[in-house]
C-alpha cells in the first residue's frame, strides 16, 4: 500500500520491511529495541509535510481532543469499576 503523499511511499516501505522484520525477528523473540526508530522520524517528517500541504493538520489536530477524551473517560470509568469491585 502506497502512503498518502507519493513522496513518502519509498519511506513508507522502508519501514514497513524495517518494522516487519524486527517484529518476527526480534520482538517475538523478547527483544524490545525498537530498529526502525530513525526511520520512522523520517517518515513521519514526510507525511506531516504533506498533511500540511492539504490542509489535513487542523482536522487531525481538532480530532485530538475528542478522540482523547474518549479513551481518558474509558479509563476513568474502569479504575472506578475496578474500585467498586473491590470492596
């Protein structure tokens, strides 16, 4: 599969196969370095680029907040289960 951003697509499968391979050569295994560090942030660097340029930031970074709220009540809402159970 091709990234959003034709200019990421070569980062994109670099570290696909980086990411890959780590996770059943290496983290399967019990080793947690993560390999595929540095090329990730790059990739990262690129797609932020093009969200940038299609004006994709602000709607991702407006979605935030909600999509935080949600998991913050989820886990709210089970520490007090689990408390309720407790006693």
């Amino acid at each position: 599969m091709d990234s959003i951003g034709d200019e990421c697509t070569p980062l994109k499968r670099e570290y696909d196969a980086c990411f890959t391979k780590w996770y059943s050569e290496k983290f399967l295994n019990g080793e947690r370095t993560n390999d595929c560090t540095e090329v990730f942030k790059k990739y990262q660097t690129c797609l932020r680029k093009v969200l940038g340029e299609r004006g994709l930031t602000k709607m991702i970074d407006d979605a935030r907040p909600s999509i935080g709220s949600v998991f913050a009540n989820d886990s709210v809402d089970n520490e007090q289960k689990k408390s309720n159970t407790s006693k």
